[in-house]
C-alpha cells in the first residue's frame, strides 16, 4: 500500500513537472524562440500584411518549440498511461503531423494571400502549442477503457 502511494506521489510529481515546463514555454515563448508571428497575430492579422522574416530561423524556433512541446508531451502521455506501445504510435504521430504541418505552414506563407492568413494562425497554433496533447490524452484514454 506505502509503495504505491509512494508510486502515485512521483507519478503526480513528474506530471506537475512536465505541465509546469509547459508554461514555461509559453510565458516566455517570447524571448526563447524566434517568431516574428507572435506580435502580428495579436493585431488585425487579416488586414495586415505579414511581417519580414527571416525563414531559416522561423523554421528552426519553430520546429525547437515544437520537439520542446512533443518530448513534454510525450513524458505526461508516459506518466498517464505508462505503455510504451502508446508512446511508439504518439511519436510516429508527433513525427508525421511535424512534416505535414511544417511543410503546409511555409507553403501557405509563401505563396498565399493575405485572405488565408487565419490558416497560417491555426497552422502555425498546432505546431507552436502542444494541442495533440489534448486530443491523444482522451483518445489513448478511451482505447485504454475499451481494451
């Protein structure tokens, strides 16, 4: 019984852990990553113009943010199910939303219009948020029920 209350405490800690690195990313996403996008998605993005950027480092902030999100991602989805054929198939995903999504974003960036410039945000949302997150947890939750 003091095992696995013992268990359960350093379970719950390492979650508390990953969540709070997080946040972390996200309250100082500002000074850790270079993205020029950050300001301008917070004005009237569908009437600006998109600012200059240098793509060589928006591709690299971006995709660090991103592996930074996905290897979290990866420890809380570990701590909340604890099976590594979960993890395999997470980070097959991670992987394959990466390339598609990065791809898309730098596609719809350079030869779209402003007029799409709401699918660059919700592009550009996915990779520099970890959004699979919310969408594995209840999925891999409900495979696990249904076992």
């Amino acid at each position: 019984m003091l095992e696995k209350m013992l268990k359960n405490k350093i379970k719950i800690g390492f979650l508390i852990l990953f969540i709070f690195f997080l946040v972390l990313i996200r309250l100082y996403e500002d000074k850790f990553f270079y993205d020029p996008f950050l300001d301008y998605f917070k004005t009237d993005y569908l009437r600006v113009t998109v600012p200059e950027y240098n793509g060589f480092k928006l591709f690299l902030g971006i995709s660090f943010r991103y592996f930074l999100n996905t290897i979290l991602s990866l420890g809380i989805m570990y701590v909340l199910f604890s099976d590594l054929k979960f993890i395999k198939f997470t980070t097959l995903l991670y992987f394959i939303f990466y390339i598609l999504l990065i791809l898309v974003f730098f596609l719809v960036l350079n030869f779209s219009t402003s007029e799409n410039n709401f699918v660059l945000f919700y592009i550009r949302r996915f990779l520099i948020q970890p959004l699979f997150l919310l969408l594995f947890i209840p999925a891999f939750f409900y495979q696990k029920q249904n076992k």
